[in-house]
C-alpha cells in the first residue's frame, strides 16, 4: 500500500484538488480514495483499461461525490476564507504532460477540450456546463460523447 501511495498519489492529490478546490478535503478525499483502491483491487481488470485509469476514477468519482454532497456545500458556505489562503499550486504536483494527456487532449478541437476540461477538471456536470455556458444540453452531451470517442481512438492506437 505504501508503494501505491508513494507512487500514484502526488498525481492523484493534483486531481482531487482541482475538483474540490481545497487542500484539507483533497487530503481527504485522497486518503479515501487510497483506502478505497486498496480494498477493491481485486476488482481492477486489465483487459478494461489501465491501472493508473482505474485509480484515476475511482478518485475523481469520490471528489465529484464530495462536492456534490449537503456537507461540503454547507461547509463552503461556512467558511470565511481568503482566497490566497487557500491557493495550492496542483501544476507542482500534477503535471498532464508527464502522462501524455496535455498533448492528447489538445487534439481535440477548442469546444470539445472545454467540455472535457470542464467535466473532467474541474467536476462539473453536463447540466451545470449547459447552464453555466449557456449552450444547449444536447450539444453538451454531443460534444462530451465526440471527444471521448476520438480519445478512445488515440488511447487505443498508443497502446
């Protein structure tokens, strides 16, 4: 276990922290993720995809579940924290281009790389982004299924 964290979660941590946007819950949510990969290795397939991809989800699905949560909303609202406060530089700990995922996103044309930028990144919604950017759910979800497709197709012509 202590391999795995040392290994995976610097990378992990910057992910987590761009969801939640704080660095006491993203240590959290870290650490629960971790424990949660840990106890459901057995489950990892292969054949499915690649490990740091498993562990990539399993992360970003228990911080996007954070903020969605009562909890977290009300202790954001409850805080009173400056912003510089809560500043944290991920880009020290995460680093797209050490795994290649900068050059692939950038592949894909600007609307598609904000939608995923914003669904991937950031832990928004399809909705939220429809509302937010004032663009038609449809073409969001259009946008999201397109770009995961041409994803698909470079991850698979890498492999």
């Amino acid at each position: 276990m202590s391999q795995l964290y040392d290994r995976y979660s610097p990378t992990l941590y910057g992910i987590v922290f761009r969801i939640v946007k704080d660095e006491n819950v993203a240590e959290d949510v870290l650490q629960e993720a971790i424990l949660r990969i840990w106890v459901s290795f057995d489950k990892y397939d292969a054949s499915k995809g690649r490990l740091f991809t498993w562990m990539l989800n399993i992360c970003r699905n228990l911080a996007i579940d954070t903020i969605r949560s009562k909890q977290y909303r009300v202790s954001i609202l409850s805080q009173k924290i400056e912003a510089d406060s809560r500043i944290f530089h991920y880009t020290d700990t995460f680093k797209p281009e050490h795994i290649g995922m900068r050059e692939i996103v950038d592949k894909l044309n600007p609307e598609q790389k904000q939608i995923i930028d914003l669904m991937y990144f950031d832990g928004l919604t399809q909705s939220e982004i429809a509302e937010s950017y004032d663009i038609p759910l449809g073409t969001v979800k259009t946008r999201a299924r397109n770009a995961v497709k041409f994803l698909s197709r470079l991850f698979k012509g890498r492999a």
